[in-house]
C-alpha cells in the first residue's frame, strides 16, 4: 500500500512537472513569436515610412521636371515669337524694297522713254542741220568727203616727198649700213669667251680622312673657319673633295686658299685657321694687284698708279647678271678701241674709258652712290683725266656729250647683250644676298654679317662690349622683323647673332 503511494505520488509529481514544462515552453514560445512579429511589424513600418519618402522625393521631382518643362516651353514660345516678330519685320522692308523697286523701275521707263524722244528729236535736228549745210555748200555729204580725202592724200604725198627728199639728203641708208659693218667687224674681232660665275668651290683632299681633320671634334674647326671667312663647308660623300660656298667670290677664294694651306701644313685648329685666313688675304691682295697688271697689260694701257691698279684688280671678284666685270671691261675696251678707230676718234681714251668705265663697281659696296659717281670719284682722285672721267660718269645716259662716250656706251651694250653674257636671275640672287647682308650691317653695334645657306641663314657677329646677351635676342627680333618688312624672299631666313667675347692675356 505504501508503494502504491509511493508510486501515485511518483506519477502526480511527474505529470504536474510535465504541466509546468509544457506551460514554461508555452509562455517561452509566446515571447518568442511576439519578439519576430515585432520586429516584422517593425520592418513593415520602416519600410512603408521610406515608401512615404520615395514618394515625396518622386513628387518632388515630378514637380520640378514639370516646372523646368513649363519654363523651357515658355522660352521656346518667346523664342517662336520673336522669330514670328523678325519674319514679320522682314516681309515687311521686303514688301517697302519691292514697292520702291518698282517706283524706281517706272521712273526709269519714264526716263528711257524720254530719252529716245529726244534721242530722235537730235537725229531730227542732225539731219536738218545737214541738209541746211548742204543747201549752204551746194554739195552733198558724199562730195564733201571725197573732197577731204582729196585734201588729206596731196598733203600726205607732199610731206612723203619732202621727208623722202631730206632723208636722200643725209644718206639715212648709207649712215646705217656704215654703222651695221663698223660694229659687225668689231665684234668678229673681238671674240672672247665666257664662262658663267658659279658660287661654289672644290678643295681637293689627299685623302677622305682629312675630312674628320677638318671638321675637327665637335665640329669647332669647321665653325671655326665658316666663322672667320663667312662661307659654308659642305662635307659630302665627293670623294677626296670639300665644297666651298658663298656668293661673294672674294671669300670663297679666302676659304679655298686657307684650306689649301692648312691641308698642305698638316695642322688644322682654330689658332692656325686663323693664322692661314690671314696668309690667305694677303695673298689675295697681291693677286688683286697682278690681275689689275695683267688686264692693263692685255688691253695695252701704261701710266696708271699702283693703287687704282689694285682696284681695278677688285673687279676680277665682282660680277653683273653674273658676268665677271673685269672681263667685261676688258671686252668694251677692246671694243671701243676698234670702233673709235674706224671713226676717226682718240683710240686712246676709248680704250680706257671702256676699262674704268664700271670702276665703281668695285666699291659699290663700301660707298654710298651709284657707280657712275663713284667711278668719276675714283678717276678724278688718281688724275686719269676728264675725258675718261666723264666716260665713266655718263656710259649709262641717254645721250653723253664726248664722242668717245657713245663709243664706250654702244661698246658696252654690245658685250652686255651678247648670247651667254649674263643671267638675270643670277644678278637678282647675288643683290638679294647683298641686300640681307646690308641691312644687317645697319644696326648699331654689329661688327659683320654673313650670308650662308643660299640666302637662308644669316649669321651676324656683334661687339660684345656694346650688345649684351639680352640686347642681342632683341637684335634677332627686330633684324628679322625689318627683313619681313622690307625684303622679299621665299621661304624662311634663319637670323643667327653670335656675341662672343674673347680675354686675352699674356705671362711674360
């Protein structure tokens, strides 16, 4: 009995903790599901709050796409309207511009009219005029133009006879034919050759390798040389040869006789180049010297002094449409020695006058002046005599005073004008060059100025002491701007200054 207790009791304490178990997991499960249906309630709200904001942030962009829609369709309608205004503007000056057209167009009808009215009321009046003038004359239109012909062909006869008759007076033909034989025999007996001036020079090498000696490291023997004489050396693949070139002859041949003497020395740097620049000026004097000999010697004149000799030798390195000028002087001399003597004139003073008739030339360039005044200058100075003088001052006028002076100038022409003489375009590329060089030079405190490259570069050496290193970019400007300004020239031309400033001193 007291197990049986025991055991109800067993089982009422078991089943009353499986009540309070089920009753605990009960109310744990209530909290729990009211704990996930607050937080969806949560998110349920949180979410239909960001649908509100969705919507008013939509709203208000609705709102303003309305508004910047509004605002642009109302420019568009001012816009409309303002073209619709100028449209209406326009067909209105065209309608004005058509009315006052055809105002104009019925006023000149009216004009028209009225002047073929008066156009046949003058035609009216010429022809009554005409038929009072020839009731006047008794003769017809007809008779009293046959009747001026008439008139008009004995005078013309009488004026052809009479200039017929005067020109039969003077022998016109025979002057002529004279004249034609006298110039025809002086120029086969005057046959010279001639050759045109080229501005380029070879310098034979006694080897390719001498072409590195002369180039020198980085180039400084070369850029010492074209510095000095003012030339270009062109280095090419010519076998055992260099190319001198410049458009001045006289440096060419300073160039060429400087290299020739460093090649045969052996030592080439720029103290020596120096050195043979020198040597080679003056060996270029006395060559100046023996050429202005050798000219007087071949034409046959004595008397002259040593240092118009010299000048006259200066001619041998300046040329006209690239004729050389000291053989066309010669040539004129020898022309006009031969013409003067079939005439009867000074054979003497022909002779020398056609010599120094372009002595100025050879210091054109250092002389203000054309070379007529200059070549009088010269002769006047040396006491060559007026005559001569006067040759040289007027062998380019219409109609010179002496005799011998038309002798010198049909002389002149004659060598000028000859096939192969001269070459126009050679004169005007040399005066182009003379001319970039001369402006150049014209600026105050530049020492001297080359032209190289053919004219497309321009080197312009300055005195240190006066031009500085920011003057001189200001030399470069304003010598380029001038030469845009008052030359021409095609392509570019490359404007180089060049300061360089040299100490020298000396331990003793």
């Amino acid at each position: 009995m007291k197990n049986v207790l025991w055991a109800i009791a067993l089982i009422a304490g078991f089943s009353f903790g499986i009540a309070i178990g089920y009753y605990l997991r009960k109310l744990w499960a209530i909290r729990r599901c009211d704990t996930v249906e607050s937080r969806i309630e949560g998110l349920i709200n949180e979410a239909k709050a960001r649908q509100k904001e969705i919507l008013l942030e939509a709203t208000d962009k609705s709102l303003k796409l309305i508004e910047e829609a509004k605002v642009e369709e109302r420019k568009r309608q001012a816009d409309l309207v303002r073209a619709q205004q100028r449209l209406e503007k326009r067909e209105a000056l065209f309608d004005q511009k058509i009315i006052e057209i055809e105002s104009k167009k019925q006023e000149i009808t009216e004009k028209v009219a009225k002047i073929e009215q008066v156009k046949t009321e003058i035609t009216k009046i010429k022809e009554d005029q005409l038929a009072r003038l020839e009731q006047i004359a008794a003769m017809n239109q007809e008779e009293a133009k046959r009747l001026l012909f008439e008139s008009v062909e004995r005078k013309s006869k009488d004026d052809l006879v009479s200039r017929i008759r005067k020109l039969n007076e003077q022998s016109g033909e025979e002057v002529d034919r004279q004249a034609k034989k006298i110039l025809s025999q002086a120029i086969q007996r005057c046959a010279s050759s001639h050759a045109a001036e080229i501005t380029t020079a070879m310098v034979d090498l006694p080897s390719d390798e001498m072409k590195g000696r002369i180039i020198g490291r980085e180039g400084r023997n070369i850029k010492a040389i074209e510095l000095i004489t003012g030339v270009e050396i062109i280095v090419d693949d010519t076998p055992q040869a260099i190319t001198v070139s410049a458009f001045s002859p006289i440096r060419r041949q300073v160039a060429k006789l400087a290299l020739t003497k460093l090649i045969a020395d052996g030592r080439i740097h720029p103290g020596r180049i120096e050195e043979a620049v020198e040597q080679a000026k003056k060996e270029l004097v006395t060559d100046l010297k023996k050429a202005g000999e050798d000219a007087l010697y071949e034409v046959g004149i004595t008397g002259i002094p040593p240092k118009l000799v010299s000048v006259l030798g200066r001619l041998k390195y300046r040329t006209s449409y690239g004729q050389n000028i000291l053989s066309h002087s010669m040539e004129v001399a020898y022309l006009a020695g031969l013409i003067a003597e079939e005439l009867g004139a000074d054979v003497a003073v022909a002779k020398k006058g056609g010599l120094f008739h372009d002595i100025g030339k050879a210091v054109d360039h250092e002389v203000q002046g054309a070379h007529p005044e200059i070549g009088y200058s010269i002769l006047k100075k040396f006491s060559i005599g007026e005559e001569v003088a006067q040759i040289a001052k007027t062998h380019h006028d219409d109609a010179p005073e002496l005799l011998e002076a038309v002798i010198v100038k049909v002389a002149d022409a004659i060598s000028g004008a000859r096939p192969g003489a001269r070459k126009d375009t050679y004169e005007k590329y040399i005066q182009r060059l003379e001319e970039l060089e001369q402006l150049a030079s014209s600026f105050a405190g530049v020492e001297k100025s080359y032209t190289i490259q053919a004219g497309r570069e321009i080197r312009v050496f300055v005195i240190p002491q006066e031009i500085d290193d920011l003057a001189a970019y200001k030399l470069a400007q304003e010598i380029a701007r001038r030469i845009e300004q008052e030359l021409k020239y095609p392509g570019e031309i490359k404007v180089n200054v060049i300061r360089e400033t040299r100490v020298i001193e000396y331990a003793r």
